[in-house]
C-alpha cells in the first residue's frame, strides 16, 4: 500500500500499515458540548471525513469513532452561568434551570447539524462519556494495580495519574517532565507532584448531584483525558489504527492518554494525526479582541459546498488563515467546478453513481492523497481536468468531456463536496442560490433569443455584455446557448 501519513509521535511521514490487513480504525476526539461549535471544530470534523473517504477509496473498511464529552467542569459552569444569565432581574419561581445535562445534549445537537450541513459523515460510533462509567473504573484500578496512580491521600476522592512513574510520559510532544507545568484539572493538595492529573475528580459542595456517580473512591466524576481512553478501548480494543484531533489537543489531552493507556499495558494508537488551527487575519480567532467567524455565520454567506471547500482546502496539517475574502475565493472554485459538470452533464449525460475507489481516479490525484492526504495537490489536479473538460466540450470532444466528468464528480465525492448541504433537503443557500442564478440567466438569454430573431444585434450584444460583466459566458452553438460561470 502506498499510503503515507504524518505520525506526530514519531515527527516523521512513514507508511500507513494496518493492524488488520483490509481494515482501518479511527479515533478522532470530538466536542466538549459546552457551547455552539466554532470554525476550529469543523476543520477538524471535515480533515478526518476526508481521511476516512480516502481509506475508504482504498479499499479499506473504516471504523471511525468520535466521542462526545458530555460532562466537565465547563459544562457544569456553563449552566450555572446559563441559569444565573436567565434568572438575572426575573422571578426564579418562573425562570427554569437548564441542567448540565440538558445544556450538553442542546449543544451536542448543533454540533450534528453542522456537521451535517457540511458533509461531515456519521461515525461509526459516537460515544458519550456519561455512558462508559464502569469502563473509566475498570481502567482507574488497572493503573492503581500497576502503581501507576493513587488517590489522594485528603479523603477528597480524586484520584491521580503518577506521571513520574511512567518515563515515557511526554514522549508524543517532547517534553521533559521538570519543564512542565502543573496540572490545572484539580486542587493540587492531594497530589505527589503538580504534574500528575486527574483520572477521578471528587465530588464538590458546588456540584449537581446529578453530575456525580458512586465509585470505589467515593463519588465523583471522570477526569477529561480518562474519557477517551476508556471510550476507545471499548470499541477500537487496546490497540488501534489512528488516533486524530486538533493541534491543540497534543498537550495536555493526547499526551495525558497516551501514557495513562500505555502505562496501563495498551499498545493503543500507531499513530497520531493532528490538524492545525485556523487563524483571522494572522491572528488566533478569539472573542475577546473579536475577530471570530462561526460556521453558520459562513453557512449563511457562501453555503455549505464552499464553506467545505474553504475549511478543506488547506493541508490538514497546516494553519488555515481566514480573511474576508476567503469564501469568495473558495466561492469562485466551487463554481468552476459545477460550471463544467452543468455543461457536460447536459452534453454527455451523467456520469451515473459516482466513482469512489482510488483506482478509477486520475493518478495524479491519488498520488497527491496517498503523500499525507495531500489536498491542496489533489486540488490541483481536479481543477486540472476541468479545465481539461471544458476544452474538450469547445473542441466538441464528447468522448473527452465524459471521462473528464467521471473523474471530477469521482474526485468531488472524495473530498466531500457533493454530500455537503444534502441533510437540509435541497433547502440549501447553495440550491436556493443555484436556483436562482439558473433562472435569472435563463431569462436573459430568451431576451437575448428574442432580440437575435428580431434582428436587434445592438440589444443581443448589449444582454451578452452585461452578462459577461456579471462573470457569465455565454456559447452559441446549434443545439442552443449554454452559459457557465467565466474563469473555467
């Protein structure tokens, strides 16, 4: 197989080699449901659907698992905050409170919707973390059995990962363990070190009691990096393919799984892929300096094939930097590429079911996805042949045109650009604004037909003008005017 991939633990691009020969098995860290998913979140959705399509296109199956953290000390704030914001100035007798749990599952459900709207497929399992207590138990005891973690001394219930104990320990991000920082995630009272974190979190005074489970430690709560841990171990076993997620991620999260996993005696992942961040202008988007985009904001601007587009454009591996005319770029792509599948599919027909497997795409452009998924490249040779197509169909080449269509629907559905805007059922801004474009364009053109019939050659040319202005090129030919959007 001829796949390479950048494994973070190694810094190294090395070949990909499955476990199971004809199998592949993700894992990619999902959302804290605590607020509405950000730009950075999608990205990340949208790098590793597209890795998954690629293993799919050769011919592995895929098991891809993306968790939901369901419960953490942001939750838990956020509907504190969310219950005072709401009870601020009001009756408390009239004003319901939004449980932690309620706010995790509203919030969870935008993050489908915008996963949905931009092509992002269902994983294979998407567990919670309040579904998998036992197993967080079953794996504390394991590194306690081990000497690899202890609870605290204080009687508080917490109970820590012994980072001093296993010397591995910042070996994914390469690190000394003395340059460290202290571990923020619990009082550090009860701790050995500052270093070491929290694998169970002790019950507060300030807790809901519904945000604490019974355990051989006293009640509590699951410390974040346990989660993952414990959740892919249940469905991808002790030692599996990838294990993905944003940049960010590496330090203190994947670190802190990596060793409490391994210490624990998991293999775990082989290897490790990490996305990069996405940047305003240069900068990091935060909301306090106010130079953040949400996805809806860009849904609503440009709908959800260019916004896939833009958010996938770059190599996963790189900062992707936002700026205002970043979607009318991506924009300006997208509609060169349905340009040319409206003309030829008019011409020669559709192409039928689109093509997926890599053996039925142009070389080069599985070349460019087998080298580290290579977007940017596979771009390339995709909007290659489009202007490959659109040659073939002036020079009346139908035979040409038809391979040209089969392979640029072959590559959209690869990097996922057909299956964007699908779940709103054709209600889209991208089918509104296609519908709208269609008919305004077709409207000119009778006009244009009937000042050609009255021998009006001034009016024709005048509509043929004002269309090419508006980035629209008109072809007559003996079969009727054809239009596509210019810079094909």
């Amino acid at each position: 197989m001829s796949l390479r991939f950048y494994d973070t633990a190694r810094a190294e691009v090395r070949p990909f080699e499955p476990i199971e020969a004809g199998r592949a098995s993700l894992y990619y860290c999902g959302a804290t449901v605590q607020g509405m998913p950000h730009v950075g979140h999608v990205r990340s959705a949208i790098a590793f659907d597209q890795l998954t399509r690629w293993l799919e296109a050769r011919d592995l199956r895929v098991t891809v698992v993306r968790n939901v953290t369901d419960i953490d000390d942001k939750i838990l704030a956020k509907s504190q905050d969310s219950f005072r914001e709401g009870a601020a100035g009001a009756d408390p007798s009239v004003v319901p409170e939004e449980p932690w749990w309620a706010l995790a599952y509203r919030f969870e459900q935008e993050f489908h919707r915008a996963y949905a709207a931009l092509g992002v497929r269902r994983p294979t399992y998407e567990p919670r973390a309040t579904g998998h207590i036992p197993e967080m138990h079953a794996l504390i005891q394991l590194l306690i059995d081990r000497g690899h973690a202890y609870p605290a001394p204080d009687a508080s219930g917490d109970v820590y990962f012994d980072v001093r104990s296993w010397p591995a320990y910042g070996s994914l991000t390469r690190q000394h363990i003395d340059d460290m920082q202290a571990a923020p995630d619990a009082d550090p009272r009860g701790k050995k070190d500052p270093r070491d974190f929290a694998l169970w979190k002790g019950s507060q005074e300030t807790d809901p009691v519904t945000a604490s489970w019974s355990s051989p430690w006293g009640t509590g709560r699951p410390g974040w990096h346990l989660e993952c841990s414990s959740m892919v171990t249940k469905y991808l076993g002790t030692e599996f393919d990838i294990h993905g997620g944003g940049l960010d991620l590496r330090f203190p999260h994947h670190e802190n799984e990596m060793a409490q996993s391994q210490a624990a005696g998991h293999a775990f992942a082989r290897y490790w892929m990490h996305n990069g961040m996405v940047t305003f202008g240069g900068e990091k988007m935060s909301k306090s300096i106010g130079n953040t985009v949400t996805p809806q904001e860009m849904i609503d601007a440009a709908g959800p094939r260019v916004v896939r587009y833009y958010l996938g454009q770059a190599h996963y591996r790189s900062v992707l930097d936002y700026r205002e005319t970043s979607l009318q770029e991506a924009g300006a792509a997208v509609a060169r590429i349905d340009g040319f599948i409206g003309k030829a599919a008019t011409r020669v027909g559709s192409p039928g079911p689109r093509s997926v497997r890599a053996a039925d795409l142009p070389p080069a452009f599985a070349d460019a996805m087998d080298d580290d998924l290579n977007v940017p490249q596979a771009l390339a040779v995709l909007h290659t042949t489009v202007r490959s197509g659109n040659t073939a169909l002036s020079a009346g080449d139908d035979a040409a045109a038809a391979a040209c269509l089969a392979a640029v629907v072959g590559m959209t559905g690869v990097l996922g650009l057909d299956d964007a805007g699908e779940a709103a059922g054709g209600g889209t801004a991208d089918a509104a604004l296609s519908k709208a474009l269609d008919t305004l364009v077709g409207d000119r053109i009778a006009e244009r037909i009937e000042a050609r019939t009255a021998r009006d050659w001034a009016r024709a040319d005048a509509i043929r003008d004002a269309l090419a202005r508006a980035g629209v090129t008109l072809e007559d030919s003996a079969e009727g005017a054809r239009w596509s959007l210019s810079g094909d």
